[in-house]
C-alpha cells in the first residue's frame, strides 16, 4: 500500500500536501471536541456518583487529570516533532512542534491550577512542595522556554535547532513525573488508571474521565492544524499554490 512508502510520508511532510488535510480536519475537530465535551461534562457532573469520602470537590479530576495527561503526552510529541526537524530539518515537523507547545503549556496550567483548587479541601493547603507537583510545575517552565527560545532567535533554522534541544534535553522530566508517586514519599495519589491493570474507578467515573481525555485530545489537534495552516499560509505566502488559495477565498 502507497500509505507505508517513504515517499508517501516525506511528500505529506510538505506543508503544500499538508493544508489540504489541516483544513478539512479542523472542522471535524472542532465538532468532536464540542460533542465529546459535553457529553464528558455530564457524565462528570450529572451521572458519576457522589464519592463517599470527598463528596463533590472530587469531580474537578474529570478536567484536573485529562490535563495532566495531555501536558506530559503534548509534550513528548511536540519533544518528536522538534527532533524529526531536528534531524531531517522538514519545515512541517518545526511548525507542528511550535504549534503543539502553547496548548501543552496551557493544560499543564490548568491541570496545576485546577490540583490546587482540589488540594485545599483534600490536603488543606493550594501547594505543597510534593515531588509530583514540582517536576510538574518544571514541566511548564520548560514548555515557556520551549516557546521563549524560538521567539527570542531571529533565524527561524536556528530557533527550531536551540528548541529542539532543550526539548530533548526537557523529556527526562516526563518520567520523572510519571513515577514520582513511586519514587518518593508524595502526598499525591497514585493513578487509578493504568495500562497493566483495570480501573480501580467505577464505571461512569472512568467514562467521563475517557470522554474528557477526548476532547482534549481532538482540542489540541483542531488548535494545532489551525496554527500550522496560517503560518503554512504566512511562510509560504509567495508561492503560487498559496496565491490560488488566498485568491479563491476572496
């Protein structure tokens, strides 16, 4: 099949072969974050159970842990894409790595701040240092020099090269993070999910918690296409495939 050839991913790696499929699928993303979401929010809110030790304030884990996941998985693929630029400096894997790093710092934010809106009732304090909340807190400052380095280098070559390495270097931190419950003495919880075994979370808990996972996944991909297409658009605004497009649209 032509999809598993070299030449087939090194011409989709191109970003006039790339647009195309940026373009139709952001709409499709769009509407699967929006469906997913909401039926992920009422799962969360309406049909999962009150638990019986924490009551309510358990429920902002339905946004808290998909974040988490999503800032330490963007990260890792953004880590990818910096490298395959890296290595093989194709312009599409620069623009999706730089695409990818507002979003993973967002959700990395969010997953910090909604952890201290559900600590101060569990733990009785927003922040403590615990190993897991510190290597993650390293996680967004990583990302914002991830994003700082790119925009402070004028030569876009040698922007993508200096963040790509510190990316690399930024991916022992992931591990870290992951196995810091094990690692360390931590207040914070171990996962109630994992790939070896079954969830230890009732049913319409691991539901909402899939859903939710979800949408922030089709999120991310919707606002990194929409970000790669107008800087496709930008960078290659004199090409004449690019002027056909802008012409059509007009």
């Amino acid at each position: 099949m032509r999809i598993f050839t070299k030449a087939y991913w090194l011409q989709l790696s191109s970003p006039k072969a790339f647009y195309p499929i940026a373009d139709k699928s952001i709409p499709w993303l769009i509407a699967a974050t929006i469906l997913l979401s909401l039926v992920g929010l009422y799962y969360a809110f309406i049909i999962a159970p009150i638990d019986y030790q924490q009551g309510n304030s358990y429920r902002i884990m339905f946004i808290h842990v998909p974040a988490a996941w999503m800032g330490m998985w963007i990260y890792v693929v953004m880590c990818a894409y910096a490298v395959i630029g890296l290595v093989w400096n194709t312009k599409l894997s620069n623009m999706m790595a730089a695409a990818l790093a507002p979003t993973g710092a967002l959700f990395t934010f969010l997953a910090l701040w909604t952890g201290a809106l559900w600590g101060k009732p569990t733990w009785g304090a927003y922040w403590v240092w615990d190993a897991r909340l510190t290597s993650f807190l390293i996680l967004l400052f990583l990302y914002f020099g991830f994003m700082s380095l790119r925009a402070a280098i004028d030569d876009p070559r040698r922007a993508s090269r200096a963040s790509a390495l510190l990316a690399l270097v930024g991916i022992v931190n992931i591990p870290i993070i992951y196995f810091s419950v094990k690692w360390w003495n931590t207040l914070h919880q171990g996962a109630s999910i994992t790939l070896d075994k079954a969830p230890t979370m009732e049913s319409s808990m691991f539901t909402a918690m899939m859903l939710m996972t979800l949408a922030f996944f089709t999120y991310t991909f919707a606002v990194a296409f929409m970000r790669v297409r107008n800087e496709i658009l930008e960078k290659e605004k004199n090409s004449a495939w690019v002027n056909e497009i802008v012409g059509s649209d007009k």
